[in-house]
C-alpha cells in the first residue's frame, strides 16, 4: 500500500504535467504546419506561373480567351489547385475559372494574398489565396495570376500529427511511469540495501557491468527505432533540388567524412586505342558511363574497368593506373586485364548471352554454360582482388555497377567486412518465376546480399528482387524498411532512378543554333528544307525496340499518305555484342525491314528510313537532337533508357516531341511524353502522327516540364541519395556496434 501510494505521488504531477504539454504544444504545431504548407503553396503557385507565363502572354496579345480558358481547364487538373483568376495591371478580371469566388474583387484578392493569414472561406472550406506576376519573356509584368489551391489536407496531416503526438507523449508517460516504479521499489527496499544491490552489480546498472540476455532485447528494440527514425527521415526529405558536384563534394565531406570512394563496372570511361597517328582517347558509348562518370569527376576516388583498348596497357603505370580525364586528371582509374577466353565467357557468355535477355524477358532464350560461369566466377573474383589491393582503408565505400559483377560484393565483404557496398542494377530485374531458369539463381542472390544498399531504377524492381529472395534463400526479409538480413548482413534494397548530368549554361553556350543543327543535319542526310524529322538513337539491342519503331514508321505511312515524301526517320545504332549469334540475327532483321521500307515507300531524292549503323560522337548526337521534330524511345524492357532524357537536355528551346515506351524506367518520371505501348504498332504509328503534328504552344508546354523534372533529377541527385543512403547506413552501424561491445563487456 505504501510502495502503492508513493507511486502514485510521483505519477500524478507527471500526468498533469504531460497533458498539460499536450495541450499547449497542439495548438503551436498547428500554426507551424500551416505555415510550413502555406510557403510551399507559394512556391508551387510561383512555379506554376513561370510554366504558364509564355502561353498566357502570347493568348492576351492574341486576345484568344479561349486558349486561356483551355489552358487554365488543364492547370486545374492538379488535384489541389482549386480555381484561378487573371487579372490586369489595372486590378480588372481578364478571365476566372468556375470555381472562382464571384464577388471577390482583385484588390480583395491581393489584399488576402498579402496578409498574414492568406486564407479565404469558399462553401465551408478553406484555401490558401497566392498573387502572382506574370511576365513576358522581358521581364515586364502583363498580369496578375490569382491561384487557389485547397487547404483540406493539412487539416488531415495535423490531425496525424496531433495523433503521433499523443502516441509519443502516451509513450513516454508509459516508460516515465515504470522508472517511477522501480525508483519507488528501490526507496522501499530501504537506500541502504539500495546502494549494496548496486555497489555489488545488481539491479538497473547490471547488464551495463556485467554479460546478461536482458540487455539483448533491450538492443533489438532499439535497432528497431533506429530503423524507424531512419525511415521517418527519408521521408520527410520529400524531393532534392539543385544537386551539382559542388553539392555532391560537400555530401562526402559531411555525409561520409571524405571517406575513399571506388567504383567499379566492366566498361571504362575512357579507351585508349593505338591508330596511325599515336594513341587516341575515346569515351565509349554507354549510358553507364554517361551516368557514373560525372559522378567521379565530382567525387575523386578509383574506378576498377576492363582495360579493353588496344592502347590501354601503354597508357598505365607499373600498378596498371592511369590518371583521367586526360589533361584534368580528376581521379584514377584502375585497369583489370582480362585473356580473349575469359572475356568470352564472362562478358559475351554468361553476362549478356543469359543475365542480359533473362532480366529482360524480351523474348530471347537466355543461355547458361557451365564454362561461362567459371569465367564469372574467376573474373569478379579478381576484380574483388583490385578493389581490396586499391583500397586504402578497411572500410571504403564501394560503387559496384551492373549484372557484371552479381558475385563481387560478397567477395569484397569477405575480405572488406567494415565496407560500404552499393550495388546499383543498372538492368530491370524480372520476376521470380523467370530469374528460376538460372541455373546458379542462389549464387547470385548470395552475392549481390553482400551489398549494404542495393539499388534499382523502380520500386517495381526491388518488389521482384525482394519477392525473388523470399523464393529461393532462407532470409529475414522486413518488407516495412526494404530490408534484407541473410548471414548476419543487412542488405536495404530501394529505388534509385539514375539520370544524366545536366548541362551548364556554359556548355550550353557552346551549342550550335537549333536552324543551324537542322540545316547540318538535313545536308548530310540528304533532307528538303520543310521535312519533318524524327529520330532513334540506341546500342544495335533486340531489347531496344528498334524493328517495333520500324514497323510503326511503316504503318503511318500507310495510314497517312500525305507523310509521304515529307517525313523521314533516322535511327542511329551503334554496333553492340556483334560476335553473338542473337545479335547478328536481330541485326540482319533491322536491315531487312529498313530495305523493304524504303524500296516500298521511296522516290527519287526521298528516303522514309534512314539506318546509320555506326557510333556517333557526342556532338553528333546532340546535334541530332537539337535538329529532330520527335525523339522515339521504344524500349521492349529497359531498367531507365538515358536517350529520352539526354533528348530533353538537348532542345533549350522547349521544342520537340518525346515518344516514350511504357516499358522504359524513365516513363515513370517523364508523365508529359506520349506514352506508348510499343508492341502496338497502331498505338505508336497514331503518337508519330499526333507528335508530328503537335502545336509548338503544347509542344512548350510539354518540354517545359519535362525539361524541369530532368534538371532537378539529375545524375548528382541519384548519387547524392544513395551516397546519403550510406552515410546513414554507416552511422547506424556503428551505433550497433558500440551496443554490441556495450553487452560483450
């Protein structure tokens, strides 16, 4: 009864004091919230206005009320967007939308949105009222934009908020209150016995003295909020903006302490080749070179490649380095030499003859060989050799690309156990049901689960992936946190879109004029002046749709004549994996069709088709971007597919029309392409149409935004996340690991 009452003596002033917190803290963090959304409102209201400046300013000159009604219809299809209201510089309604407070004035409305309070009551509802300037492309404002955008969920979002609160707060009324019980058990025990039981190890200090299983549960529990924090805090990240190298060197420095980066992927960034006249440097073709390499220029480190270059060895020191880019020498890369039958088997064979078409499922067999696999095995062994004999420390952190090197990151954590692995797949992986036609499907499971992160380009991939260890291993897989636990080594598994690096207005800058482009294009490919043009460009893959674009090419010509002698398509493909049998086939198919095409539907100084069957330069490609009406991306299944976005960096002046499979990683992000089903001729010889004859308005519009999602989601974003990813990872490690020394000693 005492122990009873002296309880409740410390319990009651500790309740009272954590209502009364409850109580004045409610109202606090509603204003907070509030005004936290208001600014975000603001500045979606600001950014909404910038992409509708051009089009509202060309319909008030043209006094097309039309058009600004159709595009304000359009604008209003943002879920939050309420109603909008055009005023002039005069204070006067140009024009409003339906849902636009009648008898609300301008002056009333600039004078709500510049209050303190910008909020305004419609039919028992709240919205947030914003004023913003509409400029023409001078700079000289031509109206005022009036944006509604409705309030309703942040009422929700309180409430959760005001829920997580109490929770918390119940919380730690619940831990508070069983301190105070073991304080009123020591008290009544008498200080005296208290201070023995704990001088000799007893009671609350004894599992921090001594070994004891109580302490274990204690530990879990606390992995898991960690987990929970973590989580809780990626979250609350929401989008990244203006991700450049600056930031990305600023993240190591911060994130990661500076510590050793190495990267490690089969292709090299760059290739030196023996010619007539000396050695030449090359930058090969690749979407992952395009990806990883700013990545290092900002970063510094080691990249481990194949030297594949007949110049290669000449270029390396005694340790097989080279210091690149040429001239710059930002950081190192390392050369691994590979014999012709190791590379036959490892690259050509296992990797791209089964790994490649299994994770594609685009209806090739993949082909295992027993020998292929050996020459795997042995190759991503000794590139776990170069990793461990580049690393300066015991715990680097390791980039590993692509279905390459399944194998090595469990290689590197045998021998680098303190290491930060971050697998990325740069490929799609397929379901579980397919991935089981690999013969050696658990070895390659247990490989790549040596990874700390492992990352694809959708989350529809880390599902397959995570679905697919749930099928073939003994693991713990904790769905809620994308975690993986197999041989006592967490593996989290999450999405990470890659992109390309976004040009400079310096570059930029260097760029020839889009008439200029056009004029150099259509003389080298023989084109008349008012021809439209649409382009592909891709490595010579069955994966990449190319004879599905051909096929759609050939039945707009059937259904629409009039395109006839006035349009033409040029797929650039660049030779890839030409000693495969599969390749040489799909090749001759290419051909063929292109043959056909042309023969059926040419005249005299016209050809609908052209196939360039070689690899362009960089400015090349860009200067065909810059020159094309429409970009066609056709994937039958790609993890991203880098061309949409590198096209859309292209046309600084937000013309152009992207034609986007839905099979590609990248129609996730880039909404406002026409999205196609490249398997339906129809479908996609009806988007060349539409796109070809698309309005330039509609056309800005398109481009406008895309042009804006790919800047923000840029290259430096998709390294900086998962880089920020492994900062955290390692902070949590060692947090684990001090418990751990904590209850061994």
């Amino acid at each position: 009864m005492n122990t009873f009452r002296l309880q409740l003596r410390f319990l009651l002033p500790l309740l009272l004091a954590l209502i009364l917190t409850a109580y004045l803290a409610l109202p606090l963090i509603d204003k907070m919230t509030l005004r936290w959304f208001a600014r975000d409102v603001n500045l979606r209201g600001a950014l909404i206005t910038n992409t509708l400046s051009d089009s509202i300013s060309e319909a008030l000159q043209s006094k097309a009320n039309g058009r600004l009604q159709a595009l304000f219809s359009r604008a209003l299809q943002d879920e939050r967007l309420v109603a909008i209201g055009l005023c002039d510089l005069e204070g006067h309604y140009v024009l409003e939308t339906s849902a636009y407070p009648a008898k609300l004035s301008c002056n009333e409305a600039y004078r709500i949105a510049e209050s303190n309070e910008p909020q305004l009551n419609i039919d028992g509802g709240f919205v947030h009222v914003g004023k913003h300037t509409v400029v023409t492309d001078t700079g000289q404002p031509i109206a005022e934009l009036v944006l509604m955008h409705d309030l309703s969920f942040i009422e929700k979002r309180s409430k959760d908020t005001q829920q997580y609160l109490i929770l918390l707060i119940a919380g730690l009324g619940i831990v508070v209150a069983l301190i105070t019980m073991v304080v009123a058990q020591l008290s009544w025990r008498g200080w005296v016995r208290g201070a023995r039981a704990l001088l000799r190890g007893e009671g609350l200090l004894s599992p921090l003295l001594s070994p004891s299983p109580e302490l274990a549960p204690l530990a879990a529990d606390l992995r898991t909020r960690l987990r929970d924090l973590e989580d809780e805090y990626r979250r609350s990240l929401g989008p990244e903006t203006n991700w450049d190298p600056e930031r990305l060197r600023a993240l190591l420095r911060s994130q990661l302490r500076g510590d050793e980066l190495i990267v490690v992927s089969n292709r090299e960034p760059y290739i030196h080749e023996k010619t007539d006249d000396g050695i030449v440097v090359t930058r090969p073709a690749s979407g992952l070179v395009t990806a990883v390499e700013p990545v290092m220029r900002a970063c510094s480190g080691t990249w481990i490649a194949h030297g594949s270059g007949s110049g290669d060895r000449a270029s390396v020191d005694a340790h097989d380095r080279v210091r690149v880019p040429p001239g710059q020498e930002e950081y190192t890369l390392r050369r691994v030499w590979l014999s012709e039958e190791e590379e036959q088997g490892y690259y050509y064979g296992f990797a791209n003859e089964g790994l490649w078409p299994l994770c594609h499922v685009a209806h090739v067999r993949p082909v295992f060989r027993e020998s292929d696999w050996q020459h795997y095995k042995a190759v991503n062994q000794r590139f776990a050799d170069a990793v461990v004999a580049e690393a300066r420390s015991e715990d680097p952190v390791v980039l590993v690309q692509d279905y390459h090197f399944a194998l090595l990151p469990a290689m590197i954590r045998e021998r680098l156990p303190r290491a930060t692995i971050i697998t990325f797949w740069h490929i799609p992986w397929p379901n579980p049901e397919s991935f089981g036609i690999c013969p050696w499907r658990q070895e390659i499971l247990t490989g790549m689960l040596g990874s700390t992160i492992l990352g694809f380009h959708t989350r529809f991939h880390c599902k397959n992936f995570i679905e697919t260890v749930d099928r073939y291993l003994e693991a713990r897989i904790e769905h809620e946190h994308s975690t993986i636990t197999y041989r006592d080594i967490d593996t989290f598994v999450e999405s990470y879109p890659i992109s390309i690096s976004w040009p400079s207005e310096k570059t930029t800058s260097t760029w020839d004029s889009i008439a200029h482009c056009r004029a150099a294009v259509f003389e080298r490919l023989g084109l008349k002046p008012n021809q439209k043009l649409a382009v592909g460009v891709d490595r010579f893959d069955y994966t990449k749709g190319i004879l599905e674009r051909l096929h759609a090419v050939e039945r707009l010509l059937e259904k629409h004549p009039e395109w006839i002698g006035v349009f033409s398509f040029v797929q650039v493909a660049a030779p890839s994996r030409s000693s495969l049998e599969e390749y040489q086939a799909f090749q001759a198919r290419v051909h063929s069709v292109t043959d056909r095409i042309n023969q059926r539907f040419g005249r005299e100084g016209y050809q609908p088709v052209h196939l360039l069957a070689k690899h362009h330069d960089e400015q090349a490609i860009n200067e065909l971007y810059r020159a094309a009406d429409v970009c066609v991306v056709t994937s039958l299944h790609d993890g991203m597919n880098l061309v949409c976005k590198e096209f859309i960096a292209a046309r600084n002046d937000e013309r152009g029309v992207l034609i986007l499979s839905r099979f590609a990683g990248a129609a996730r992000e880039l909404n406002e392409a026409l999205v196609v089903n490249p398997y339906h001729v129809e479908e996609t010889a009806d988007a060349l149409h539409r796109a070809l004859t698309m309005p330039e308005a509609e056309q800005r519009e398109r481009m406008a935004s895309l042009r804006m999602t790919v800047r923000e989601f840029n290259v430096y974003r998709w390294a900086g996340r998962m880089l920020t990813d492994a900062g955290r990872w390692r902070l949590r490690e060692r947090i684990e690991a001090r418990l751990k020394h904590h209850q061994n000693h």
